[in-house]
C-alpha cells in the first residue's frame, strides 16, 4: 500500500487573526484497514424481528509515525498540536 | 475586503526518507489596513509620533531614495514594523537599466533576504513612474517592465520562507484621468506600468488637487470609480499607498480637509471593492500633527478600520 497524506481544514474561510487548524492524515504500507459489518435484531414479546446494520473501519494496525511539516504560500508558521499515529494536527495565525 | 487564496501544503516522511505531500487550499479575508508615512531622510524616529497622532497603525510607508542603499530601512524601520505589529509598504528606486543590467542584484538581493516576518512585507520598485515614461522619457515603459520583472525574481529566490512578502505596483491617481476632467494633456496608458500579474495590488497615489498651482476639488466618484475598475479589469485588489491633502480648499470650495477625508472614505467604503491599505501621506502640505480634526479621523481609521469611518 502506498504512503499517503491527506490535509483538511477547520475552515475553509478564514479572517485575518482567526486559527488555521489543519489536519494531516497519513497512512503507510503497514496500515491495515478493515470493514466491520455489525448487525443487529430486536424481537418483540410477539415475535416479531426488526433488524439493522451499520459499518465501521478498523486499522488493525497503526501507520509507523511519519515526520509531518506543514507551511503555507504567505510564510506562516505552522506550530504542531497533536501528534496521534497517522494523525496530527498544525496551527497558525491567518 | 480583499480575500486571499492561500494553499496550504504538507509533507510526511517516514523513518526510511520516503516522502508523500499534500495540499489544501482556503482563502482568508484580510481587512483593509489603515497607516502613514514615514520619512526617513530625517532619521526621526516617526513611530514615536504615530503613536501619539494616529494611534494603532497597522501599516508603515516607507521610501528608499533613488539609488540608495536600503540599509536604513532594513536596519531600523524595518524592525519598528515588526516591533509595531504593523505590515510594511516599502519603495526601492534604481534606474531600470542599472537593474537590467544586473549590476544592483547583490544589494536587492541582500535587501530581499532581510525582509521580516510578521505582517504582509508590501514591497514596490519605483513608484510613480508615470512622468519618467510619459513626460519626461528618463526610461522607457519595456524597461520599467523588464526591470520589475527581474527585481521580482530577485525576491523570490531570496525572501526568507516565513516572510509574506507582495509585490504592489504604485502610480498615480492622476494620470487615469481624462484630460478633459482635471486630467493630463497626454496619454498615460495603466497598462505601460503594469509590468505582470504577479503584482497582488495596484497602487495609486490619490491627492484632493488643493495645492495644485490651480487648486481644484473633484468628486470621490470622479476620482476613485476609474481606479476600482482597473483592479476588477486586472483581478486584483487595489492600494493606496499615498492618500493626501492640504489644509486649504480652493477659492469657492467649502469643504475642510476633514470632510474630503471623510467624502473619500465613505465613498470608498460604500463601494465595497477590495483595498488591500490606505496609507496617509503624512508631510509637508499633507502633515496632519497640527490638524486635529483630521488626524482624529485618520486615527479612527487607524485603529479601527472601516468601522471607524465617520
């Protein structure tokens, strides 16, 4: 599986002064992302049976932390202020 | 209220060096900055009256001479914007063929190098070229362009990576007028100044015409809608790097210094184009210390931005 990285924003319009919040989600060869399919049923006193289901992703195993920089075309600086595996967060002053 | 792209981009690398980037883009609004001019032939020390005249600027306005060393800015008016949490308007002057040549690229590139972080380092090569093109024929408007054009690459290989520094054009006001109306006798083509679109604001010099050798007064609308029409002609916000007027109306005019001020500033306001900054131009017939009433709403602007307009 190839590396990746994927940057969002809190925002997608900032003032002057506000945070500029970014996050940087990567993942590398070593992440393992499964689909979880839960089910469920609920049976009355009748007998009667209504069911539903959902889905959900599970990294079985955690990207190897990757060193992550983040800048900007206006020569912010991008301060780090959360650092999870395959996740971490960046702030800077619009 | 100018809105400015910004792409945000990020590269992850893991323990064995490989990378992989990304990029985001946002935009932000940034309000119209309100400052002064600072003179620094005198080697006065201008903030030191701003702070008591116009309160809180958020933008400085400083000139280099034609051909000088800009140590005097990047060693000391520089550090007062920092200081001042203020954005810098600077102006460097040479002869486009001095720079043509390549001769001037040690000390733009040395000057570039030392921009400041912080606020926007608004930066432009000779301002008012207008009478060196088109009256006097000192240069030639392909080298005014060829000139910028080079001193732009110059900054950008040499601005430090954390600096937002812009290139603004500057030129006057005056010369988009019809000669009919108070204008010159000549032609004065925008596009023979405009050297490319890496300029991010357009620049005129606007003065009220009172000290004029035949004062006169024009309207906000006959002075300003030419200019916002160029910056929507070209997609860019515009500037007013010089904003002036003396304390006397011409003969039969009523109005006071204040009220041009304040027609101006409303009428720019109520266009509600974008003005990157207005810069009062704070010297000679134009010096607002002994004018209280103007600098109070100079100073309203100062502080406040466009809610401070009267």
């Amino acid at each position: 599986m190839t590396p990746t990285l994927a940057l969002s924003t809190n925002k997608s319009v900032y003032t002057t002064g506000e945070t500029i919040t970014v996050t940087a989600a990567y993942t590398d060869e070593q992440t393992v992302a499964e689909t979880l399919v839960i089910n469920g049923s609920a049976t009355d006193s009748a007998g009667n049976t209504v069911t539903a289901t959902t889905t959900v992703t599970i990294n079985s195993q955690q990207p190897e932390h990757m060193d992550v920089t983040v800048t900007d075309d206006g020569g912010r600086t991008y301060v780090m202020t959360s650092d999870q595996p395959g996740v971490m967060t960046f702030t800077a002053t619009a | 209220m100018p809105i400015r792209p910004l792409t945000i981009s990020g590269i992850a690398t893991d323990a064995e060096g490989h990378r992989v980037s990304a990029s985001v883009s946002v935009s932000v609004n940034e309000p119209t900055m309100f400052g002064s001019s600072v003179i620094t032939s005198d080697g006065v020390n201008h903030y030191d009256a701003f702070d008591t005249l116009f309160g809180d600027i958020k933008i400085s306005r400083t000139y280099c001479a034609l051909n000088s060393d800009p140590t005097p800015y990047t060693s000391k008016y520089a550090a007062q914007d920092v200081s001042h949490n203020a954005a810098s308007a600077v102006s460097i002057k040479y002869n486009p063929i001095d720079v043509i040549s390549g001769s001037k690229d040690a000390v733009l590139s040395n000057f570039f190098a030392q921009f400041k972080p912080g606020k926007v380092r608004w930066w432009t090569y000779w301002h008012e070229p207008d009478d060196e093109i088109y009256v006097n024929s000192i240069f030639t408007s392909s080298d005014y362009k060829v000139a910028w054009a080079h001193i732009n690459s110059i900054a950008e290989a040499n601005v430090p990576a954390n600096v937002d520094a812009r290139p603004y054009l500057c030129v006057m006001e005056y010369s988009m007028r019809p000669a009919t109306k108070h204008g010159p006798s000549s032609p004065r083509p925008f596009d023979g100044m405009y050297p490319g679109d890496f300029i991010q604001s357009i620049g005129f010099d606007v003065y009220s015409g009172w000290n004029d050798k035949t004062p006169y007064t024009i309207s906000p609308s006959e002075q300003f809608d030419k200019l916002f029409s160029i910056g929507q002609q070209y997609g860019k916000p515009i500037c007013i790097p010089e904003f002036g007027c003396s304390a006397t109306p011409p003969t039969g005019v009523s109005l006071t210094r204040t009220q041009w001020i304040t027609n101006a500033l409303r009428y720019i306001k109520s266009r509600g184009d974008q003005i990157s900054f207005i810069t009062w131009w704070n010297d000679q017939f134009s010096d607002l210390t002994n004018d209280l009433a103007a600098n109070t709403v100079w100073k309203s602007m100062c502080v406040n931005g466009w809610p401070g307009t009267p």
